[in-house]
C-alpha cells in the first residue's frame, strides 16, 4: 500500500508544475506568438528587397509596317526592327532611406513580439492565481461545511426536545445550503478557468505547485524607474523611428529617379544603328510635397501617441500600486485583527453548544468567519494578480 501510495505520490509531483515552467512552455509553442515570428522573419527579405533597383523595361519595336507589302522589310530606311532596354536608377540616397526604413519597420515587428509575450506571461500568471484562488476558496468552504455539519450533529443530539431547537437546526440547515452553493459556483468557474489556462498554455494543467503568498511591497520609485522597459512603450519608440525614416524617405520623392534606354535598331537593307535617350519624370504638380507633409504630420501624431502613452503607463503604474498596497493592508488586517478575534469567538460559542447554546450565533460567527478567511484568500490572489501586472508594465516577462 505504501508503495503504490508513494507512485501515485511521485506522478502527481511530477505533473505539478509552477507558473514559471507554465510560461516558458507557452512561449515557445503558442500560435500567437508564432505568427508574429513568422512576419517577423519576412522583414529580413523586405530589407535585401529594399536595396534592390526596379525592374529594367525590354520592349520590341517592328517599325513602319505597310500594308501593300506588310512583310517587305527594305522599302525605305524608316522599316527597322529594335530592341529597346530601359533602366530606372534610384537618386542618390534612396537606397539608404529605404533601409532605414525597412529596419525600423522590423524593429516595430520585434517590439510587438516582446509585447504579445509580455502579454501572454501576464495572462498565464492571473489565471493560474485565479485557479489557486478557486481552489484554496474550495478548499474553506469544504472543511467549514464538515465542521457546521458537525456541530449541526452534535446541537440536535444534546438537545432535540428544546422547542428553540429545531429553528436554530433549519437556520444551520440554510446557512450550510448557502455554503454548497457557492462551492458549485466555484466549482464551474475553476472549471473554466482551468480551459483558459490549458489554452494559455498550449497544453492541459493538471496542478499549479505556487503557493498564494504575500509580502511587503517594494517602493513605487523602482516600478517607475524600469517604465521605459515597458515593451509597448518600446514598440511605439520604434514607431516614431519609422514614421522619422519614412519622412525622410518621402522627401527623397521630391528628387526624380533618372532613367537610362538604350535602343538597337535593325534594318535589313541598310546599316544599322543604336540610339541613347537619359529622361526624368518631372515634378510639376506638386504631389512629392504634399506627400512629404503628410509623412510630417504623421511623425508628430506618432511623437503625440507615444507621450500620451508613457503619461498613461506611469499613471497605471501608480494605480496598480495602490492596489498592491491596499491588498497588503486588508490581508494584514484580517490576520492580525479580525480573524483572531472571530477565531476567539468561535471557540466559545463551540464549547457554548456542547452546554445547550444558541447554534445560532455560532452559526451566525461561523459565517462572518468564512467570510473573512474568503477574502484573505482573495487579498492574497489580488496581491499576486497586480504584481504580475506591475511585472508586466515594466516589461518583465
């Protein structure tokens, strides 16, 4: 018996994993992540793309057709026949913008990468505390139906015949009913909460083996120091970059790309000859300067975005704080104050019973302590669940 127990004992440690393998596990296989990979890699090719010229142009001419003879090519020395190539050459320059360009655009990619993992790592930490919540909720409600159970027992055993007995039995009776109902209600959300993190994951969890801890907060002056590690602050840094390389990109358009056609006529009946036209395309309607406004204004509403977002990242820093402290603070509270005090209580009104007491004051105290031994349990989750955001504002993964 002990052998088998020590088995079961040993594969249920072994499929007992902590958050943190959770997270490394789900950043390696999650599809999400893998599609943001994949674009990631094709911004390798769209920067050799960027130093490639256009496509030359190859036409074929057969020159002064006549319809008396159309297949007569030596009735005058107008009928040629002529292969043309023409070659656009980018303006000095062009080359070197556009990849600034396409690296900036690669470095936006890879900075949304780091924010969908930073995500990713967020999402697994609360739901896996959330189930660690449910569970230790389970856990409470379950041993304090076994003891108001108990005492519902021993009250109807000591004094059955007392004509206030039967009231305070059916109050019990509700309260323990009361009770069962909420541990359905977690039942299902642990349940779903269970699917969400399989999903998370990329796998299914049995067990988590974190414990739900609590301790002093750090300062707020740390989590503010690291703001600039936020990866979607970092994203949008890159976006301003590349709104910079694509201004400059377009100011480049103002400046006309020449272009190079060299032409071989043949005739049959005369010499031949070549022939060298250079041309550009000329700006006359003033569509490279408007354009170049445009990529100008785009600029500062990126500059604008990326303020406002840094204002609004040390305003949730602040906020996330307050709520780390006031979870602290409450689960504090509710050890060192209430639930000694309920606990104290409890006993009296137990060893109160066994001498004929009112079951409804004990049952009355049972809940009030439930109740708080709740919301530690909840302090606790809520600590947690806030500094995996406050990691996560600051870029920890």
């Amino acid at each position: 018996m002990r052998i088998i127990f020590s088995i079961l004992l040993i594969l249920g440690l072994l499929q007992a994993q902590s958050i943190d393998q959770l997270v490394k596990h789900a950043l390696k296989k999650h599809p999400s992540l893998k599609a943001i990979q994949h674009r990631l890699s094709s911004m390798d090719e769209r920067t050799e793309k960027s130093q490639k010229w256009a496509n030359p142009d190859l036409s074929v001419t057969i020159n002064d057709i006549q319809f008396r003879k159309p297949f007569d090519r030596s009735l005058e020395r107008m009928q040629y026949n002529a292969v043309n190539f023409k070659q656009k050459f980018p303006w000095f320059g062009k080359l070197d913008a556009r990849k600034t360009y396409a690296e900036e655009q690669k470095s936006v990619v890879f900075h949304s990468y780091e924010a969908a993992r930073v995500q990713l790592a967020l999402q697994i930490r609360t739901t896996a505390f959330t189930v660690k919540e449910l569970e230790a909720r389970i856990g409470i409600l379950r041993s304090y139906m076994q003891l108001e159970t108990q005492n519902i027992k021993l009250y109807t055993d000591m004094i059955s015949t007392d004509t206030m007995s039967h009231s305070d039995s059916v109050s019990a009776e509700l309260s323990l009913s009361r009770i069962e109902i909420r541990l359905e209600r977690y039942r299902s959300l642990l349940q779903a909460q269970k699917e969400k993190l399989s999903y998370l994951v990329q796998r299914s969890v049995a067990k988590i083996n974190d414990k739900l801890r609590i301790k002093r907060p750090g300062s707020l002056k740390q989590y503010l120091n690291r703001l600039s590690h936020n990866a979607t602050y970092r994203m949008k840094l890159s976006q301003n970059r590349t709104a910079d390389a694509n201004k400059a990109l377009v100011d480049l358009e103002v400046h006309p790309d020449p272009y190079v056609k060299v032409g071989y006529f043949d005739r049959p009946d005369f010499p031949d000859y070549a022939s060298v036209t250079v041309g550009i395309s000329l700006p006359l309607y003033g569509t490279e300067k408007l354009n170049s406004e445009i990529a100008r204004k785009e600029a500062l509403s990126s500059r604008s975005s990326t303020l406002d977002y840094k204002v609004f990242l040390k305003s949730e820093i602040r906020t996330n704080y307050a709520k780390l402290k006031e979870a602290y603070r409450i689960y504090n509270i509710i050890q060192r104050e209430s639930l000694p005090q309920l606990g104290h209580m409890l006993e009296l009104g137990a060893s109160a019973i066994e001498e004929g007491a009112d079951l409804f004051t004990y049952t009355n105290i049972l809940e009030q302590k439930l109740a708080l031994e709740e919301e530690s349990i909840s302090m606790k989750a809520e600590y947690q669940r806030t500094k995996a955001k406050l990691k996560a504002l600051t870029g920890e993964i």
